[in-house]
C-alpha cells in the first residue's frame, strides 16, 4: 500500500481523485480498525491474568479452580465492555502512529487532506466499538453478571447479601369485628432475589407492633408468583393499581414472646403481598451494573411513579447511554496526540502518554460519579462533563495544527 503514494502522479491533485480517496480511507480505516481490535483484545487479556491470579487467593474447599474459572468467564464481558474505551483510544493513537512513522500522513495532508477527514475516518472503525459497547450492555451484561453473582453468592457470606436486594417496610392494618380498620404495626421486608418469571429467592419479614417492637420473623427459602387482586377505592369502583401475590415455600417463624424467644416450623406455604409486579420487583433486587440499558430506563420511570429516585441506577443508565461518547471522544483525542504537540515524538511516548490519559479519563469519571452520589448532584450533567473536557481538548489540540 506504500507504492500508493510513490506511484500517484501528482500529490496535489491526489484529493480530487475520488477513487484515490476510497483507496486512502479504506487503508486508513483498516489500519485504525486492527489497531483497535489489538489494543481491545489485549487489555482484555491483562484483566482476564489479573483477575485469575486473585481469584486464587479465595480458593479452598467451597471454592474450587473451575468455578472461579467460571466466574472470570462469566464476568469476562463486563471487562471487555470496560476497557473498550481506552483500547480505542490507544488503538487510534498506535495505528495513526505507524502511518505517521512511515511519513504517509505527511504525504495525505500534502496532497490535500485535511485532519479533519482522516480523523472522521478513524472514527468510522470505532462506531464498530460503540455498537459492540451498547449490545454488551443491553443484552449480555445482565445474564453474565447474575450468574457471575451466583457463583460468587455461594461463597461469600451472608454479610455480603445483606446489601443486595430489595428492602421495604410496609404498614400493616387489622379489621375488627365490627369492619374497622386499626393500625397493626408494619412489617420490614427483605427479597435477595426476583427473575422476571414472577420467582423470588430468599424472603426474611419482620413484624413490629405499634411501638416498635418485634413480633415476628418469618424466613422463607422461595416464592412463585400466583396473580393478582384489583384494589377497590372508597366508592368500590375498580382502580388501576393491584395487589400481587406470591406463595411462599418452606417457611420458618420466629416468635417473640415477653422475656423469651422460641421457633417453630409453620405450615410450608404462606402469602407474600406487594404492590408492585413481579417485573417491577425484578428490577429492584438488582443491582444497576446489572441492568441492561432498557431495565434502566423502566427503573427509572418506576422510582419517579413512587416520587423517589435512585442515584445509584440513574448514574449507571448516563453512564451507558453516554458510553458511545465516551468512546469517540477519546478517538479525538488520540488523533490529536499524532497530529498536534506528540507527532515529532516517538510512537512509545504516544501510547504511554494514551494510556495515561486512558487511565485518567475513567479515574475522573468514576469520581465525578462519586460526587453525585455524595452530593445528590444531577448524574446527567457529571456523565457529560468528562466527555466534554476529552473532546474539546481534542478539538483544540488539532485546531492548533491548522
């Protein structure tokens, strides 16, 4: 592809030739592409070694070699969707790098390419990238992150459950005899697990009185999801919401007595009752690097029809949805680590100096991320922010070399 350039009859009117053009961009896209796929692979190969080396230390008798191998399987596509990013940017910066080694960039800018259209041809192989990164995290991320999560669930203790999950406390009410209704304490309520098939996995309850003091512990191992019931309103027309069931298996209860505590085996099967449905529950057991794009979004809907929010799922759901930017704006600053102020340096310096920006870039937004959790600062404007500053630095480094 080098004899292009010699064998061309005049540079001056090489960017007049449309075909000499699709020549020049389809090598330059194949070039960038390779180097990306390379840079891509081989990051994901570093955290595939990282990751194996310290899942050896977890090893023992619950804990064999092939189910961390599993777990590292399972979790390989969270790592690859991760450092899509920074291996697109070291790719543009070491495939732009070898055509300004072997001086092909000078002779494209002296037959009259501009920087700006090589740059949109680099970003063209990378768009492959940004819809490899957007199918990652719509459709496979949530099913290898729950069975990563299985495995690592039966070996870890139960503190780490504990912070997984769905936690509620609802308000309970008596009707007596003469069909008054009287407050009955609430009930704090814990679901581990939910699937959108209506299932859930471990369910505990705890009934507290009036004031405050516990009753009753129910643990349940399982549940199924059995249908739901209208609710009526004070004029016993039919309103939209509903109550949804759940029947219970393998129930134990706690009772609490005055002074002393003593359990027994109730009956194996017992009601659950929530007013949300099961793909509602689904979505609340989960955590947000588990959801998919979409389950985001519907997460998001649901909290704001409860007049809550969660800053945790709102930042994951910017986070993805602006991840192709992300990826693009660091293919601009790449290009402008050849073009502007690094092109007289070496292609070593370019990848250290990629790398280090690559590093820096996901060091600030997992901070600002930080920031909007601590602060209760808008998730949106923290996601962009980063994105931004990347490619407005981008853009000026390579305005400066017109």
């Amino acid at each position: 592809m080098r004899s292009l350039f010699k064998k061309s009859p005049a540079s001056d009117n090489l960017a007049a030739k449309p075909t000499n053009l699709k020549v020049l961009s389809r090598y330059v896209k194949i070039n960038a592409l390779l180097a990306i796929i390379a840079a891509v692979i081989g990051l994901w190969a570093l955290q595939l070694i990282f990751s194996y080396l310290s899942e050896l230390d977890s090893l023992d008798d619950s804990y064999t070699m092939g189910e961390a191998i599993r777990y590292i399987f399972y979790r390989s596509p969270y790592f690859l969707e991760q450092f899509v990013p920074t291996g697109a940017l070291l790719g543009a910066v070491v495939g732009l790098g070898l055509l300004a080694n072997n001086s092909e960039l000078v002779v494209m800018r002296a037959s009259g390419i501009s920087v700006y259209r090589i740059v949109s041809w680099v970003l063209q192989p990378a768009m492959i990238f940004v819809v490899l990164a957007l199918f990652i995290n719509q459709f496979v991320l949530p099913h290898s992150n729950q069975l990563a999560n299985e495995i690592n669930s039966e070996d870890n203790s139960s503190l780490v459950t504990s912070v997984r999950g769905y936690w509620t406390v609802q308000p309970r009410f008596d009707v007596t005899t003469d069909g008054k209704t009287t407050a009955d304490g609430s009930d704090i309520l814990y679901i581990d697990y939910a699937d959108v098939k209506g299932n859930i996995g471990q369910v505990k309850r705890w009934h507290l009185d009036n004031k405050g003091n516990l009753q009753t512990a129910i643990h349940a191992e399982g549940g199924k999801y059995i249908g739901r019931e209208a609710l009526a309103t004070a004029s016993s027309k039919p309103s939209e919401q509903y109550r949804y069931e759940w029947q219970l298996n393998n129930m134990t209860k706690l009772m609490i007595g005055q002074g002393f505590e003593s359990s027994q085996a109730i009956s194996p099967t017992d009601t659950l009752s929530l007013p949300f449905a099961p793909e509602s529950v689904y979505l609340l057991t989960r955590q947000a690097e588990d959801l998919s794009l979409t389950q985001l979004y519907e997460h998001r809907l649901f909290m704001r029809q409860q007049g809550t929010r969660s800053l945790s799922h709102e930042l994951a759901f910017w986070q993805k949805l602006l991840s192709p930017l992300s990826i693009l704006s660091l293919v601009i600053v790449a290009c402008s680590f050849v073009f502007g102020s690094l092109r007289t340096h070496s292609l070593g310096l370019r990848i250290v100096v990629a790398l280090l920006f690559g590093l820096l870039f996901s060091y600030v937004q997992d901070l600002v991320g930080f920031v909007s959790l601590a602060t209760g600062f808008s998730p949106l404007l923290m996601v962009i922010l980063p994105i931004i500053a990347s490619a407005a630095l981008g853009g000026y480094l390579l305005k400066r070399q017109m």
